[in-house]
C-alpha cells in the first residue's frame, strides 16, 4: 500500500498528471515547469503514460491545442509558467468560455521586465478575471494530489471549467521530499472518464464559439459565474472524497489552522503556507494566541469561509508574492471584500513579500505577526501596506 | 429568395436551460446584420449575365441564385461593394442609403 517516491514538486505533479491519465498533452517548455513536460514525455517514451503528446511552438498554441482536443472529448493536460501564462492568455478566455475541463499547471514566476525566472505569484494573480478556477498547493505531495483532485472538479458536469493548479516555481519545482503515490485503480475510481457534455458528436453536430450579442451575452457571463461558483461545493466535495480514499484531506478550499481563538490572523498562499505553519507553533508555544489561514483557491473565492473564520480575529495580515501597482496586493483587496461584508470588520493588513525569488523566511513571519499584533492594538490611522524587507527608504522620506 | 430564416429562439427562464458555453445546434439565426451598412449594391438584371462572379466573391454569401435573377439578401450584406467592384458587366452599382 505504500509506495513512497522521493521527488521534486514538479516531478511529484508528473507523476499525478500520469495517474490522471489525460488523453492529450500539449506543453511548450518553460522555467520552472520544464522538469513536469520533460518526465511526461519520458513516461509517454517509457510506454507507462498512453497520450497523444504535442510539441507545439508556442503557449498559445499550447492552449489552442488543449481547446481543440477537450472540443473532442479528450482528457487535457497542459502545463506553463510566467510569460507562457500571459502568452496564452487570450486563449485562457476561450477555453473557459467554451467550458472545456482543461487541467493545466502553472509553476508561478515572476514577470518580466526586470526579467527574472524566480518565484513570485504575479503571473497567476494577474489572470484573476480568465474564468479559470485557481487553485495553490503548499508541497509536492498536495501537487500531485491536487492535479488529480483538478480533473475531478474541472469534469463536475455542475462545473465545466478549467483548472490551473499553481506552484511555487523553485521553492515547490525543484526541491524534492518523500511523496507517497495513490494506487492507479482508486485513481481510477476517484475519476473516471466520462464523455463531456458539449463535446463534437457526429451524431449530434453543433456549432462552438456561437456568437452571443448583447441581447444573450450577459446570460452567457452569469452561467459561467454560477459554473465556478458551484466549483465551490465541488472543491470540497473532491477533497473529502479524496481524503475517504487516499487518506489525506487539506481542507477543501481553505485551511484553518489554529484560528478560532486567534487574535491575530496571517492569510496566504503557496509554498510559504508551511512556513507560515511553523512560526504559528513557535508562537503559540510561546503563548501569542495567533493563527494561519492557508486559502487553497482564489477563484472561486471563499468568501464565507473567510467571514467565518476570520471574523473573530482582532487582526488579519495578508502575506502575498504580489503587488498590484497602483493600489496594494490581490489578495489583500480580494480578503478585504469579504470581510467588509460582516457587521464588525478585523483590521488588516498587507504584507507584500517574496517578489522575483526573495525568500521569506520564518523571522520575516515571526516579525509579520508581531507587526500585526502590534497594529491591531494601535488607533492611529498608520499605512496597512508594506513591503517586506525593502532595501531602500520608502518613497517620500 | 432562398435564405437562413432569421428565428425566434425563446429566452430561456433557467440558466440550466441555455446552452452549454457557446456549443449549440446550428443554423439559428437570432438576428440580421446588416445596421453598418452605409452604401447598398444594386443588380442590375438587364445588365446581368448571371456569371455568378459575384455569388464567389461576396464575403458574406448573402448573393443569392435561387430564383430567376440574382438577388442580394440586404438583411446580411455589409455594403462592402466587393461584388460592385468585381462585376465585369457594371450590373452591380452601389447607392447611397440615405438617398435610396
């Protein structure tokens, strides 16, 4: 029954993707993701992965690819990084849209320019809007078992959506730990390929990309909301489930870990949620009542997971590889809009950290939680927005 | 004319009911297209040989050969004057629609 691998975090996901045995792979290879297409290729070699394997030219066409054969029913894969993400951003549309189950990694980097192949979560944040449900995993393991989970969620026929399964590039890519890898026959079971209800049908011929003016394009947006909305119930479905037959659960669309008699609350995302993880123990030993949530999706949002859990905290900071220029980190404003919708809102506040690759160690956390802790009994009106170890004066002094 | 009828397709009440994404059956046509269209070709069918040219080059098919003389169906031609320009007979001539 056990059967433990020693693998990096993009071999860990190969080795799901293999078990989720997609029909289709279409993948051009970029840094942090090129170690996953280049294993999937060996195992397509070694004749223990059927698929039909295309080198395409491009990420565009890697993407037009994956929409051409999810229209015919396939099971897709695909898998990118950083400027592949954006280059194949105009299809990331039509593929949603269209309503194909795409599954698709995406090792988050940094985007250029200052060019930087690094890890930092501004690729996959910036692509809120594409109608793509986003997930993030925190190892390797919750990799390889995310992708299958994906395939599951992405073929719910309440879903219909595609899937990026995001991960740290570097930080989860390359560096390996013991995963343990589920047996094929209860991967089977967990996902079971089933015919896709808009696939091309001979029998049944249909047109795809029908035109919908303004008369039935706002119907058209409000099914595809309502179809990741659902994808709510169907993360957490696909979670238990998956906990019923492998044994391990992460939740569902969130984490809480240790935050229902915290005071001060850090949320984040990604490979820094283990981080996040330790400094909370560290502290809680030493007596600070504090708490991290780890959000597993930020589309769909859990809004009211968010509101119930973070709702009795005095304080919330939001750790994120991400800035939006002009105004504060993603995740910040997406945290914010949730919370503003309870009666009493925790204050927050933005920690913006990890950009291009810089590391985010557990005293930079440690001194997070203090920060917050410190704001949340703090009545002036400071600045919420910082950025982590900035090496200069801030703008202004 | 032989022509695509344009139809009524009822307005769904549910979100269930609309088509998956934008993958329906084909040959509905909700609506005309044809509001940009400023300069509106007319054959002439004196002049008129019926080589189809015009039939082969316009762009959006609406030349149509079913009946006795070519005909333009107005409700899809954009006025582009392709036909106009390529007719080797003049029988094609482009008017103004605010002049018509």
């Amino acid at each position: 029954m056990n059967n433990k691998i020693f693998a990096s975090g993009d071999e860990a996901l190969a080795l799901g993707v293999r078990l989720a045995k997609p029909q289709v792979i279409a993948a051009y290879p970029i840094t942090p993701q090129t170690i996953t297409v280049e294993r999937l290729a060996d195992y397509v070699e070694d004749g223990s992965l059927k698929t039909e394997y295309m080198y395409v030219e491009s990420e565009h066409s890697a993407m037009a690819a994956c929409i051409g054969a999810s229209a015919m029913g396939a099971r897709t894969f695909t898998a990118t990084s950083s400027q592949g993400l954006l280059y194949m951003c105009e299809c990331l549309h039509y593929a949603s849209g269209s309503r194909f189950p795409i599954v698709m990694m995406n090792a988050n980097r940094s985007t250029a320019t200052p060019w930087n192949i690094y890890g930092d979560q501004r690729d996959s944040l910036s692509q809120l809007d594409t109608g793509w449900i986003q997930l993030y995993v925190e190892n390797g393991q919750e990799a390889l078992d995310t992708v299958i989970q994906a395939y599951r969620i992405a073929e719910n026929p309440e879903v219909m959506t595609p899937v990026m399964v995001n991960l740290d590039g570097f930080v989860l890519t390359h560096t390996y730990e013991l995963v343990d890898l589920p047996e094929q026959a209860s991967v089977d079971k967990y996902i079971p390929y089933k015919d896709y209800p808009n696939k091309m049908d001979l029998d049944n011929p249909m047109s795809t990309c029908i035109t919908a003016g303004p008369a039935w394009n706002t119907e058209f947006r409000y099914q595809q909301h309502c179809a990741i909305m659902n994808s709510a119930e169907a993360i957490n479905e696909a979670d238990k489930e998956f906990e019923a037959l492998f044994g391990r659960s992460y939740g569902g669309m969130v984490e809480n870990y240790l935050c229902d008699d915290a005071n001060a609350i850090i949320v984040t995302l990604g490979s820094v949620a283990g981080t996040t993880r330790i400094v909370v123990d560290d502290l809680r030993a030493k007596g600070y009542k504090v708490g991290l949530l780890k959000l597993r999706c930020i589309r769909p949002f859990p809004k009211d997971e968010l509101k119930k859990i973070l709702g009795n905290s005095k304080v919330v900071g939001v750790l994120e590889k991400d800035i939006s220029f002009g105004y504060e980190g993603a995740v910040f404003t997406e945290v914010n809009s949730a919370l503003s919708t309870l009666d009493k809102m925790p204050k927050t506040y933005n920690f913006i950290a990890g950009l291009g690759g810089r590391n985010i160690s557990k005293n930079d956390i440690k001194e997070a939680f203090e920060k917050i802790i410190a704001y949340g009994n703090n009545n002036e009106n400071a600045s919420n927005l910082e950025f982590v170890k900035l090496g200069c004066e801030e703008y202004g002094n | 004319m032989d022509r695509p009828k344009v139809g009524i397709y009822d307005q769904p009440k549910n979100i269930r009911e609309y088509p998956l994404g934008p993958s329906f059956k084909s040959g509905h046509l909700v609506d005309v297209s044809s509001g940009m269209r400023s300069f509106r070709p007319i054959i002439d069918a004196e002049k008129c040989v019926k080589c189809m040219r015009c039939f082969l080059v316009c762009p959006d098919g609406t030349i149509d050969k079913s009946g006795e003389i070519l005909e333009i169906d107005y409700d899809f031609c954009k006025g582009c004057g392709i036909c106009a320009k390529e007719c080797k007979f003049n029988a094609i001539t482009m008017h103004k629609e605010g002049d018509i």
